[in-house]
C-alpha cells in the first residue's frame, strides 16, 4: 500500500510538471512565430498604409536600441511619402539559414514619382529565443540597397517648359518673356526699415505684412534677393525710379508667360495662373506641383494637357556631404507641345481695334475651309494681369464694371434679327414652301394676319415693288419673312432648324451655347412666334460662329463646312450639314445678298466695293419687354463676305454690337465692318 502510494505520488508530480511545461510554453508563444518570408511581406504591406508604428513593431531589440520608434517613423515617412511610393511588393528569391536566423533574398517593387523602383536586396531575420519568433533586423539598407543612416533621399524635379500658342503664321500668341521683378535685399536695407517697407508697399500695391512675411522665409539671408512683385513692362518709368530710390531694393527681369495681343485675345486664349490646393487635389497624379502653373481659361485651359508637357523627376541617394549616390529612379522631362491656331494675328486686332469701344463680339473665318480666323469679344480685359498678380481692387474694378469685359460674348447666343432672313430663305426655298418670284404684296410698313393678332403688329422700314423674295432681302423686309414663316409652318420650320444644329453642340473646339428656337427648350406654339421668327426675333437666339458657318453654305452649294481652329498646313474643307440648303436655293440667297451690298438700295452698301465682289446681310434685332415698350434696345449685325474662293484671303466676317439704337443700327455695323475688311484684304 505504501509502494502504491508512492507511485501515485510522482504520477501527479509528474503530471504538474508536464502540465506546467505546456504553461510556460504557452505564455511564451502567445501567436504563432510565422515565417520569415511572411514577416517581410507584412513589413511591407505598411508602408502604402502608412502604418510605420506597426513596422517598428517588427524590429529586432538590436534594431530598436539603434534607432528610436520616433526616428524610425519619421524617416520612412519622409522616404517614403516624398517619393509616393505606391503599389509596393516584395516576391522572395529564397531563404538560407544564418547565425541566429534566416536571410532572405527578395525583389522589391513600387511605383514612385519618378516611375517604377525595382531592386534586389537581402534581409535578415533573427529568432527571438525567448518568444521564438521571427523579428527582422533592420538598417538603413533596408529602404535602399547601400544606403546608410547618414545618407538621404533627393526627390529633384525638372520643369518642363510650357508649349507656346502660335497664330497661323507662326506669331506667338502666349508663350515666354520677361517681366520686371521688385525685390529685396535685406542686408542692403537702410536702419530705417520700416519706414522703407511702408514706402514699397504702397508703390507696390501690397501690404507691410505682406512683405515682411517674405522676408522672414527660413531660406533669406543678407544677401539674398527677396522677390515681392512681378510689374507688367509697360508701367510707367516714373514707378520705376521711384521704387530705386528706396534702399535695398532691386528690380530683376524674370520670366514670365506673356500673351503679346492682350486685350485683343484675352477671351479667346484665357490664361494661366499657379495652382491651388483645390488645382492639385483635382488633378492628382498629373505630375503637377506647387510651383507648377495650369491654363484656367480660353485655349490655355483647352490645351491645358498638350501645352504643359511632363516634369522630369529624380530620386537620388545622397551623401551627408550633398554628393548623388546613387540615382533609383528618374524620368527625363518632356516640354509641353505647341499648339498653332488656325487665327490671323492681324485680323485679331483689327476686328478689336474697330470694336474696342463697343459691347460686341466678332468671328471670322475662310468660308471655303472652315478656318476660323479671329474670335473677338469686346470690352475686353489684359490676359497678362492674371500672370503678373491682379490686385483685389482692380479684380473687383473689372467684376463690377457694367460693359462686363470678362464676359465672353462670342461664346453666348444672341437674337440674330434681319442677319437670320437669309437662313429662313434657304429653309422655304430648300422646302418648296416659298415661291422666289411670287408678289407677296405691298402691305405698308404695318401688318397683321387677322383680327386674331390683337394690336399686335409686324412692322418694317421700307416700301417696295414686287415683293418678292430677292428683294426682301435687299429692303430688309420683316414682313415678307412674316409670311414666309406662316407658310412654311411651324413643324417644317423647327424640323428645319434641327438639321441645321439648333438645339445642338456645335462642333468646334471651343464650346459655344447652343442655338435655339424657342426658350427652355420648347417649340413655336403661336402664329405671331412663328412670323417673329421668320425674320430672326421670337425667340430665336444663335450664336455667333453658327449663324457665320450656316452662311458658308451660300457659298458651299448648299453645304455648311465645320469650323475649325487648329491649324494645318494643308487646309480641307469638311461638310457638317450636307445640303442644308438646296444648290438652287443658295445660289439665289447668294445673288441676292451680292445686291444687299452692291446696290445703293441695300442695306450693307456701306460696305461696297468696286475691286472686290462682297456679299452679305445685315440685321437688326430689338430687344424690349413688348412691342410698345420705347426703352429697349437693339443688336446691331453685320455678316458679310468675299466670294471668290481662290482670292488671296477669303473671309466671311460676323460682327454683333449690342445698344446701337439711336447710333445708326445696323448702319455701324456695317461702317466698321467695312473698315476691318479695308485693312484686311489686299
């Protein structure tokens, strides 16, 4: 009995200590140790995730005793945030047993600023012999092969040169030049520095807090020029010389984008300004930065991707000393494109010269290819401003001033007036609904379909015979477009349009307001809608590059030609609207606009000549409450053209000028059209 209980005795010793063994194992290894290749993965794994805490976690005590969690996570996240590296992967080569662990060998892989990263590079992963598991040990190279803890890491970035915007004939239109830039240097400045500062931001527009915070910048020394404002070239001599009467400061030429026609071209090339935080979120990973610049409006927002070409970026390995290392990754830069517009630098300004005092917009284009050859909106405002820093006042001076030069008018649709009878012709003549040699009567200069009408009545200028169709073009005659509309009707009428893009996106480059027939997108629902709209008012808006491109159809045989803006060296034309009109219907539409400019009786002979053949019609929209209202105003237009195809520079010019009522209408219209065209052809 005692032997047995004995036995019983080291049975459950033996037991506990068995039991206790499998304790202690267990409070040791808490998770499972996993295996070298997987704690390099998941090392990995954080960075994209930004989880530095958790790498340094991984770390071996030797490692942690090298480098504090703070140190550590603040170099990989400068490392690694500068130089974006995303999509990063590991794949394991092997895996060799070593002194107090295993080294593996890995390919590692990321994308990065400068392009894809790969390198071969070993790690070497340590067993903790009290928890058993893997822990890597860690240094520098880890980030870079051959890298050391005192060396650092260079993001470098080339700026690519923005393109140019160049005119048909090569002048340029938006590209480099130099500017005047006013700075300082501190170590030059008098003892009276704040009397000195106060002058300075007065002449400069800005203010003393302004101009002190650029000279507390971190990188100002003594000797260093502090730059505070760019002033456009053409400011007074009298600024000048004064700013160089105050100590310390200095005026360097700098570059500067620069748009030599200005006003002339403001609206059509727009411009360019630094990004904003809003830019650089927007267009992450476009490879803009900081100091980069993008187009915000006119072609300089179009061709904002061609133009503005691709940084080159560098990411170096460099020595304590400032010396490269070792270069990981570069792309070379590529300078932005550039773009050559179909525009004529010359026509430009002579169409803003003329308009310049004037609410106006004007297109111009080849007929015969579709050129077009000059987009002018006036009152305009110097696209150069916006480079060189416009102050809030003048900011506010041109958002509050009532001509609105920052409008952009040749993009916005207008009532076209007596400019739009000739497409009602090409409509009824095309459709079979008007009769060219049909008398449609002397009516007055006063004239309503019935009693049904009310007091409303169709009014016109001039008194003629036969009323028909030629005719009503040379005299203008609002009524005889009346009935024309009533006979061809409302749904052949809206039918018609359609075809003709109404209601549609034009196809040009440039996006322009869509052409209507009637407001909010409905239809011409009355009888007096519909005889308005015949000669052009109702509620038909166009605008301006439509209604000239629907004229090139007269001289098209009834095609109309897209227009366009980027240039080619050999010019084609390219039908939009194939037999828009009937070859019959524009030929006589032609014949009779040819008299609406070369007979004394036509409302364009102001702008006759004798050694070129010009045609073309003119218009006079009114824009009131009602037909008794006597405050409203009027669209004065003009769209006239050359008509020989092979002249030296066929041109068809569409100019509208708002508020000519009691300034002779359409009358000066044509008197400034007719100057443009004497400076513009040979």
């Amino acid at each position: 009995m005692k032997r047995k209980k004995i036995i019983g005795t080291m049975a459950a010793i033996l037991i506990l200590l068995i039991v206790g063994a499998v304790a202690v194992v267990l409070v040791r290894r808490p998770f499972d140790a996993g295996k070298p290749d997987e704690l390099l993965a998941d090392y990995f794994a954080c960075i994209e995730k930004g989880a530095y805490d958790k790498m340094y976690g991984m770390l071996d005590e030797e490692s942690k005793a090298n480098i504090s969690k703070k140190d550590f996570v603040t170099r990989n996240q400068k490392i690694y945030e500068g130089i974006e590296a995303k999509n990063v992967k590991i794949s394991v080569k092997d895996a060799k047993k070593a002194d107090g662990g295993e080294k593996v060998s890995y390919l590692a892989s990321m994308d990065s600023v400068a392009g894809k990263i790969e390198f071969e590079n070993q790690a070497m992963c340590t067993r903790d012999s009290y928890f058993d598991e893997f822990k890597l040990s860690w240094d520098d190279s880890l980030i870079f092969p051959d890298m050391k803890d005192t060396d650092k890491v260079s993001v470098s970035t080339s700026q690519a040169v923005r393109g140019q915007i160049l005119d048909r004939n090569g002048n340029m239109l938006a590209g480099p030049g130099t500017a005047p830039s006013v700075g300082l240097v501190p170590g030059k400045m008098s003892e009276n520095k704040e009397a000195d500062i106060a002058q300075l931001a007065g002449l400069l527009g800005m203010t003393e807090e302004e101009i002190n915070s650029q000279l507390s910048a971190a990188w100002v020394t003594p000797d260093s020029f502090v730059p505070l404002k760019t002033l456009n070239s053409q400011q007074s001599q009298e600024l000048t010389e004064q700013l160089l009467t105050i100590a310390g400061v200095l005026i360097n030429d700098t570059e500067v984008r620069t748009y030599p026609l200005g006003e002339k071209a403001a609206h059509l090339i727009g411009y360019v300004q630094s990004v904003t935080a809003e830019d650089l979120e927007e267009h992450k990973g476009e490879g803009y930065t900081s100091s980069s610049v993008i187009g915000k409006s006119g072609i300089e927002g179009l061709y904002e991707k061609e133009l503005k070409g691709e940084n080159g970026v560098k990411i170096s390995i460099m020595t304590e000393d400032g010396v490269e290392k070792n270069v990981v990754a570069s792309v070379d830069k590529q300078d932005g494109e550039n773009i050559r517009l179909t525009i004529d630098s010359d026509l430009q300004g002579l169409v803003y010269d003329q308009f310049r005092e004037d609410k106006s917009c004007s297109v111009a284009m080849n007929p015969f290819t579709g050129e077009v050859l000059a987009l002018v909106s006036t009152p305009a405002y110097d696209d150069n401003e916006f480079i060189l820093g416009m102050s809030g006042e003048r900011w506010d001076q041109l958002n509050n001033d009532e001509n609105k030069p920052l409008y952009n008018r040749f993009r916005q649709v207008w009532c076209p007036g007596s400019s739009f009878k000739p497409i009602t012709a090409g409509i009824g003549l095309t459709t079979g609904t008007i009769n060219p040699e049909e008398d449609y009567g002397s009516e007055g200069l006063s004239w309503q379909k019935d009693e049904s009408w009310g007091d409303y009545h169709v009014t016109t200028l001039h008194e003629y015979s036969p009323v028909n169709l030629e005719n009503a073009l040379i005299y203008s005659d609002n009524i005889y477009f009346a009935k024309a509309a009533l006979n061809i009707g409302a749904d052949n009428l809206m039918k018609s349009l359609k075809l003709l893009g109404f209601g549609q996106e034009l196809p040009f480059e440039i996006k322009m307001s869509q052409s209507q027939y009637a407001n909010d997108g409905g239809t011409i629902d009355s009888e007096i809608q519909l005889a308005d709209s015949g000669y052009g008012q109702g509620q038909i808006l166009i605008n301006p590059l439509h209604l000239a491109t629907l004229y090139t159809s007269i001289l098209n045989d009834g095609n109309v030609i897209r227009p366009y803006l980027t240039y080619s060296e050999t010019p084609k034309s390219e039908v939009w609207i194939s037999q828009a009109f009937s070859s019959d219907a524009a030929s006589r539409v032609k014949t009779a606009l040819e008299k609406v400019v070369n007979t004394p009786e036509g409302t364009g002979y102001g702008a006759h000549r004798e050694d070129i053949a010009l045609a073309g019609k003119t218009g006079t929209a009114e824009i009131k409450a009602d037909q008794n209202d006597t405050t409203g105003t009027e669209l004065g237009w003009f769209g006239v053209f050359t008509e020989d195809a092979a002249a030296q520079k066929p041109v068809l010019l569409m100019s509208m000028v708002e508020d000519v009522k009691d300034r002779g209408g359409s009358g000066y219209v044509v008197d400034k059209s007719a100057a443009i065209l004497q400076g513009y052809l040979p």
